[in-house]
C-alpha cells in the first residue's frame, strides 16, 4: 500500500504591469528548463509552471495574463488578484523598486489585506541596493517586511524562497491509501469532454457523489479500479472535474487543479469531446503534463456521436493540430457506451512500460552511435561535436545522459532528433524523453 501525496504549494505573483512578474515567473520555474528544451516543440507556459526550491516542488502562477482584455488596468490588476487568491497559498505582490509606491500597489496591497492573504512584498529591479535601503519605502504598504530582489540578477530569491516556504502551513493530507503497484491516471480535459462520465464507467458511480461534496480540500484523493485483473488508480483533486462556469478566470485557474492532479498521477488521460476536438486549453495541460515529464495518452470521447465522415475529418485535424505531440497515442472512445476502453488501457499500460523501461548502457550507446552516423552533429569553428557514448540516468521520465564534448552547442533541432531516434530504437512513445548532456573535456 502506498500513500497519494499531498497538493503542491501554489504561489501566486501579482501586480502592476511591467515591474517584472514574468522575469521572476521565468526564474522561478527555470530548474525545469532542461527537460522542456528537449522535448519536442513543447513550449513553457507562460502564466503556469512548475519550480522548486530545496526539494520542494511547487507551483508558480503568473496572474500577469489573466483578464488581459479589460479596459481598465487597476480593475484589471485586482481581478487578477482576486483569481490569484482563489487558489493561492502564497502571493507574491511584486512591485517595482525604482518607481516607488504606487497608487495601483496600494490597490492591490489593500486588496490583499481585506482578504487576510498570506503575502510577501517582493521589491523587484533592486540591484545593486542593500536590502535594507530597497525595501525601507514598501513597509508602508502594510504587508509586513519588504524582500528586496532582483529578478533578473537572480539576487536574494533564494532567500525569499526559503522564508516562503518557512512560513507555509503543512499541506492537508486528504490521501487514499492504494496499492503500490497501480498505475496512477490523472483524468484531464476542458469541461464536459466527458471526464466524469469516463470515470464512473470506469470506477463506478458511488464515489463520485462522496467526491463532489461541498468541502473536499484541494488535495487529491486516489480511487482504485480493476481493469481486466490489473490495478489502476485515479487522482483526482476535487474540483477537477467540477463544471466550470464559461467563465475566463476559473478556465483559467483550474490549469492549477489540473496541475495538482498531474503531479500525483503517472500518466495523464487527456480527454477530448470528438465533436470540438483539441483547443488551445488540450495543448497547454499537455504541455504543462509533458514539462512535469508525466506520459499522456489522448482520448478522443463522445466517437459515437461522430459520422464516419465526421470521424475521418476529425482524425485529420488531429493528427495536424497535434503536430510535436505525435508521439502520445491517440484513442478513440465512447465514455457513454463504454467503448474504446480496451484501447485506451492498452495504450496506458504502453505508456507506463515506457516510463520505467530500463536502457542497457550498450543498447543505447548503439542507438547514439546510428543516430550520430545517421545525421551528424554540425561542426562548430571547424569542431566537430563528440557525443561519445550514453547511459540511463533514471526512468519515470526516462532520462537518458550522453556523453561527450561542447554539447552545449549542440541545437534544439538536433536535440530533438536524438530524442526522436531514442524513442524509435526503444519503442518509448507516450512518454517525455529527458536528454542530460555531459562534457567530457
Ligand atoms: P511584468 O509585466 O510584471 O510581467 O514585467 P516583466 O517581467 O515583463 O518585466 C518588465 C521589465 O522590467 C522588463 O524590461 C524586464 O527586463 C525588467 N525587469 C524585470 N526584472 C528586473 C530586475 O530585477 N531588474 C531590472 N533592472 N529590470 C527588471
Ligand atoms: P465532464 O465535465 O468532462 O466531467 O463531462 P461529463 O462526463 O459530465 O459529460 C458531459 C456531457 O457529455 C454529459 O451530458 C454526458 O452524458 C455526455 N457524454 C459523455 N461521454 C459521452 C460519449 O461518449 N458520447 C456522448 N454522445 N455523450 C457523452
């Protein structure tokens, strides 16, 4: 028996525009560079992110984006506040060092203090200034001591950090207990692509009215199934599934739960509803799943519905709107009817192998060695790039570490021919391909 975690800590940046809440989004969320560089066309969501700090993960929120279109700045800036405070643990009210206080802080300062918000004033573009002298002017907007930080420079965020995390209450474990060797699934999508319909077909009906109560915390809680003699389990975090309004801020927000529930999952169900097909919100949860380096299968729902002329359309606007996602499987199910299940536990178990599959050391050395002979890495000033010979690193995501010399050099285009050939020779689709490059001279 093991034992579901509990959610991730979410940090939320606010403030006016431009005193650098995406440099520090950008900096917070670096540590996970290395394996969304790799991955083929996956780029870093610019609002959600994952970061880390000491081992502990968590997740950052850029309300910088959010109500983008309102007319008004300030009622812009406390809209995004208040989206900010639905799921926050933690706000960051991030004003700018050089400018002084100013009335839109006050704004939101004044907000956040109504709403009785854990809040730390991070005073940003203070290079160069003692913390002492940087934050003195900012004790006047009542949130406690001031950080003096530097997003760009990098200079004292650390330190930040370390007291965020200080004052954080312990996560509430709600967890389920379940057996060790269940494949964990996080069942995602937009709402009424029929996740909840999937589930009780999947699990049965019982639990998901003890689930939807009013009351449930934001942890996940794990529910088992047997499929065909074999354990799986579902992490959910209440309010996943929960219909959201047509509303652009909880839209917005619930990437968060999604997140949460990513995090505890091995593998992310996607699901699509066949009559909409994939929207920009499948492509950002599938990316935000590939960054945290869980596999993903795409499950095409409500295929019933669909013409056979219908089918064919939708099958080809896939397989484009997919693009660098080709390497996640793609099944086509009947959530209502119970159809495609087979499939769709198929490619799940696929997936799963391919997160823990073990690389010999010769085999992948082979497989470098007619990935180099194939397509060679470009001379640099008339210097060949060496890739010399490749080893795991570890599984869930495989991680592969090649060996060699100015592999820094070495493009994203022809990091992501590697990857594309590892996944060919090991037969590794569904899941994230984390390349480690290391020099030997
Ligand atoms: P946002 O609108 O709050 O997301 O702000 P941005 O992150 O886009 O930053 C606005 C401007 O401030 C950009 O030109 C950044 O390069 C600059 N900036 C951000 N952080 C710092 C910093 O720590 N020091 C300095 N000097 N400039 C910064
Ligand atoms: P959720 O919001 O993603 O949990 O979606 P629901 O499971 O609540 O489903 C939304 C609607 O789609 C409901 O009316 C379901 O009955 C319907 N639905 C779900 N799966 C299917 C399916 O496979 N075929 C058809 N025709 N309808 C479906």
């Amino acid at each position: 028996m093991s034992e579901t975690g509990a959610a991730l800590p979410v940090v939320a940046l606010v403030g006016r525009p431009n005193v650098g809440k995406s440099t520090l989004f950008n900096r917070l969320t670096r540590s996970r560079d290395a394996l969304v560089a790799d991955q083929p066309g996956v780029t870093r969501d610019r609002q959600y992110g994952y970061g880390a700090h000491a081992g502990q993960r968590f997740i950052v929120v850029d309300t910088g984006g959010i109500g983008q279109d309102d007319e008004d700045i300030d009622a812009r800036a406390l809209a995004q506040t208040e989206a900010a405070l639905a799921e926050a643990d933690v706000v960051l009210l991030v004003v700018d060092f050089r400018q002084g206080i100013m009335a839109g802080d006050e704004a939101i300062a004044e907000q956040l203090r109504r709403r009785g918000a854990h809040v730390f004033v991070a005073v940003n573009k203070s290079e160069g200034q003692t913390s002492v002298s940087a934050a003195a002017e900012f004790h006047a907007l009542g949130l406690g001591d001031p950080w003096a930080i530097s997003a760009e420079h990098g200079d004292r965020i650390r330190l930040l950090l370390e007291q965020v995390f200080t004052d954080l209450p312990p996560p509430r474990a709600t967890v389920t207990a379940h057996r060790a060797d269940a494949i964990r699934l996080a069942v995602l999508g937009r709402p009424n692509a029929g996740k909840s319909t999937l589930v009780n077909r999947l699990v049965g009906d019982d639990r998901m009215l003890t689930q939807d109560a009013p009351g449930t915390t934001r942890d996940a809680v794990a529910s088992e199934f047997m499929f065909k003699d074999k354990p799986y389990v579902i992490v959910d975090t209440a309010g996943v599934r929960r219909r959201a309004r047509v509303d652009d801020h909880i839209e917005k927000i619930s990437v968060v739960k999604a997140m949460q529930a990513a995090e505890q999952a091995q593998i992310v169900l996607l699901i699509i509803d066949g009559v909409n097909g994939l929207s920009a919100q499948d492509i950002r949860l599938l990316n935000l799943a590939v960054e945290r380096g869980r596999a993903a299968v795409i499950a095409v729902n409500k295929w019933d519905g669909l013409s056979e002329k219908e089918r064919l359309t939708l099958h080809a606007q896939l397989v484009e709107r997919m693009g660098s996602f080709d390497f996640l499987p793609l099944v086509f199910i009947s959530a209502l009817h119970g159809t495609g299940l087979d499939d769709l536990l198929g490619a799940v178990g696929d997936s799963h192998r391919a997160l823990f599959a073990e690389l010999s050391t010769p085999r992948l050395s082979r497989a470098l060695e007619a990935a180099v002979e194939g397509h060679a890495p470009p001379a640099i000033h008339g210097r060949r790039i060496k890739l010399r010979f490749a080893h795991q690193g570890g599984q869930n995501p495989p991680t592969i570490v090649i060996h060699g010399n100015q592999t820094q050099r070495l493009s994203a285009e022809y990091k992501r021919y590697l990857t594309h050939q590892f996944r060919k020779a090991f037969d590794l689709y569904g899941v994230p391909i984390q390349l480690v490059f290391k020099n030997s001279d």
